[in-house]
C-alpha cells in the first residue's frame, strides 16, 4: 500500500484527507499518463454521496486540462464502470465511491483499460506526482483541450448486459432488494423488473448522506425484517457503490459471502464451470466454509484480504470464482471484479435451475463462530511488529490449534488493526480477541 493509495484505491474523508486538489492533480496525471501518443478517452462514474459531484467535477477539471476526453456515466454501480471499460474501449475508468464507508468519506478508484484494478505501479505514479511541487504535466492549448461528454448510455448497456445473462424468467419470484441509498438504487431494481420479478425495494432513494445509513450490507436486519413481513422469496443487499451483494433467504437467515461462494461453487462444479474444481478465498473465510467444499471435492485458495488479490490469483491460475467473506464475489466469465447484482443473478440461476429455496442451499454447510474487533491504533505496522503483540498472537494460535485460528491484520482503507479469532464457540472467540486487545493498549498503541 502507497501513500494515499491503499487496497481499495484512495480514500479518505472528503476534503480532509481526500480534498478536490488531489483528485485535479489525479486527473491531471491520469490524463497525460493515458494521452501520450493519442487523445486518451477516460469514463468517470460515481455513487450518491454529496462530495461525489464535487470530485467528478475536479477530476474532470484536471483530465480535459490534460487533454483528455471524459464521458460521464453519472451515478452507477462500480463493475458498470469496469463493464464499460472493457466493452467501449476507454483507456481507462475512475469510479468515485468510498463503497461501505458513511457518506463524509469518499474515494477514487481507478480501472484500467482491461476493467481491472489499476496496478500499484501506475498508483506509485500518482502518488509521486500528487507529491511533487514542481507540475512537470504540460496543460493542453486550443484544440487539444478535451471535452467532456454525457454518456448515461454505458449504464443502460451494463443493465442489458445483466439481464442478458438470466437463464430463466423470475416471474412469480418475490424478490427483496436493500439498494443501501447507493448506486444499485440506478440498476437493480430495474434488471429485477425487466426479468418478471415481483420486487420490493428499501432504501433506494438517496438523498447524499444516507448512503450506507443503517441499510445495505453493512446493516443486515432491515432486509431480514423486511423479507420476513412480506414473505418474500429472497432478498439482496448492496454496498454503497455495488460490488458486494449478500443474501437473506426466506426464514429471514444471512446468507454471507462464504455461503455464496459455497452454493454458486457447488452449482458450477455440478455444471462442469468450474474451473480446476477450485475456488479462491481469501485468509478470512470462514473454517466451515473450507471444510463443506472439502466434502465436495473443491479446493480452495486463499489470498490476502482484497477482491483485487483475489482476481490476480484468478487470472493467474485460471479459475473461475473467487471472492470474499464480505459479498465480493466474483465470476471470471461475466467480470473482472466483484458486482453485487451480477451475484444476485447468479444466485437466483441456482435457486431456479436446482428447483431449491435458498436456505437448502446453504444447509450442508456449517459455520464457526467468528469475532472481528476493529482497533484504531496510533501507528498499524508498529502495532502489528511489536514484539509482545506477535507472542500473544502466537500463545493465541497454538492454543486454538486445529479447532480455531487467529488473524491479525492491518486495514487497507482505516487506521485500525483487525483482530479475528475463529472458534468452537462465541465464548472463545470473544476471550481471545479481547486478549491481545488489553496487549494493544498495555503497550500505548491504541
């Protein structure tokens, strides 16, 4: 992780840690970068925040400044970004979205050209740029200034895309929808109607500051209610700029990003789709998880937490699923990253094909309790170094033995460590992260 760039692009509250300045500078460097022996074209889409127009609007600046020509998507769904990418030509995309984090944080992600997450090396670029006080980038003159076109069009392509790729109808299937007053409130419910569902929609209508407010999948429950009132069928839950989809089945049950992987894995293996009978997790999935597919005949692969390491190993060895604990799920075929509405199709293919309500699904699969505690710490890698801390880590993971595991971690996006303990029970599980805990704080880090 860079400076300003971190797992997930930059982000940061708006104009405090991410201010309109750095998005001109990123602009302007994106720009050159992408326009050096032709006239770069770059889309720009963004979620519902209030700071997203102010962002779109500097980046823009900096990039026509530059010599670019800027398409606006408007507000949509990050893989629509990466969809039209990859389906259009452009150089490269830029998505404004802080995905899961609350409205007064904000962030931009960059996408290249093969609808991938940009590569560190061109973000150490950037990075350097944003630093450096002398400009060095020569502003565009006269004809060369580049425009900027409205091009709401690549959303209802994506939309028809996602459609397309519906087996069956989904006529008669009551189907809930948390659209998390973020993006998804622009699409789901719209390939949701046009495929016959009988939909019901919460939270989609965002005002600028409710994004992410006690809706979407960050906040489970209302969905849970929600389906449990209406005696709905399914429900699907976004984050903030719709990469992550997890699911409520029809007892009002949360059906997480491991369950996901679990029945869309066992659903393509039956089919022949999936790629070395393989699935790649990454270090936070859970033990049931790992021990269900086992039983199957799936193997597993884990990476370091990030949709974006999971799509390198991916690509790297060829398999076909991946994803996170989270609701990123990916499916090589259709995406190169995690798209919450891609995986809620998938996920009603199953259920449809295979004639099963959710919940039988997932029934096979039994899962540990699990106990994540965010640390705000002064300095992470200090934190996660010191020596006593790591022996603690160490005392925690030979007593849990085969039965259970500990994992510390930094954060990519917050100045926190995260502490998981993974065991027979809650009890365990909460002793042990509050152990190393009470070492965090003996030692002046938090």
């Amino acid at each position: 992780m860079g400076k300003y760039f971190g797992t997930d692009g930059f982000r940061g509250e708006a104009n405090v840690d991410l201010t309109v300045n750095h998005a001109f500078k990123v602009g302007r460097f994106l720009g050159h970068y992408y326009g050096q022996d032709h006239k770069a074209r770059i889309v720009i889409g963004k979620d519902t925040r209030r700071s997203s127009y102010m962002f779109e609007y500097a980046l823009v600046a900096g990039l026509t400044a530059s010599g670019a020509d800027v398409y606006l998507l408007h507000v949509t769904s990050t893989p629509s970004v990466s969809y039209v990418v990859r389906s259009e030509g452009f150089d490269c995309g830029i998505m404004i979205s802080a995905s899961h984090n609350p409205y007064y944080d904000n962030g931009i992600k960059v996408i290249n050209g093969a609808g991938q997450k940009l590569e560190a090396e061109v973000e150490d670029l950037i990075e350097a740029y944003i630093d450096s006080e002398a400009d060095g980038i020569p502003l565009a003159t006269m004809e060369n200034i580049g425009k900027t076109t409205d091009f709401a069009m690549g959303r209802h392509r994506y939309i028809g895309y996602l459609i397309s790729l519906a087996t069956r109808s989904f006529k008669n299937i009551k189907v809930g929808l948390d659209c998390a007053n973020g993006s998804s409130s622009q699409i789901a419910k719209a390939v949701f109607d046009a495929l016959g569902a009988q939909t019901y929609v919460i939270s989609n209508e965002p005002d600028g500051i409710n994004i992410n407010t006690n809706c979407g999948s960050t906040h489970m429950e209302n969905l849970q209610e929600f389906v449990l009132d209406n005696g709905l069928d399914v429900g699907f839950a976004y984050d903030g700029d719709a990469d992550r989809c997890l699911a409520v089945d029809e007892k009002g049950n949360i059906i997480d990003g491991d369950l996901i992987l679990y029945l869309c894995g066992v659903y393509m293996s039956e089919r022949g789709e999936l790629n070395n009978s393989t699935i790649v997790t990454t270090i936070m999935s859970n033990l049931g998880l790992f021990k269900a597919l086992e039983k199957k005949g799936i193997a597993c692969e884990k990476t370091a937490v990030g949709d974006k390491y999971v799509y390198e190993n991916m690509v790297n060895n060829g398999h076909s699923l991946g994803g996170e604990q989270t609701g990123h799920t990916i499916f090589a075929k259709h995406a190169t990253t995690g798209d919450g509405v891609l995986t809620s199709l998938k996920i009603m293919e199953a259920m449809l094909e295979k004639k099963m309500p959710l919940s039988k699904l997932v029934e096979e699969v039994e899962l540990f309790p699990q106990l994540q505690i965010n640390v705000k710490v002064k300095n992470k890698k200090e934190a996660r170094a010191d020596e006593e801390v790591a022996a603690k880590i160490g005392q925690v993971a030979e007593i849990l033995g085969r039965d259970g595991r500990i994992i510390v971690r930094e954060s990519g996006t917050e100045p926190v460590l995260r502490v998981m303990v993974e065991a027979a029970t809650e009890e365990i599980c909460r002793k042990y992260v509050y152990e190393v805990i009470d070492v965090l704080k003996m030692k002046g880090h938090c």
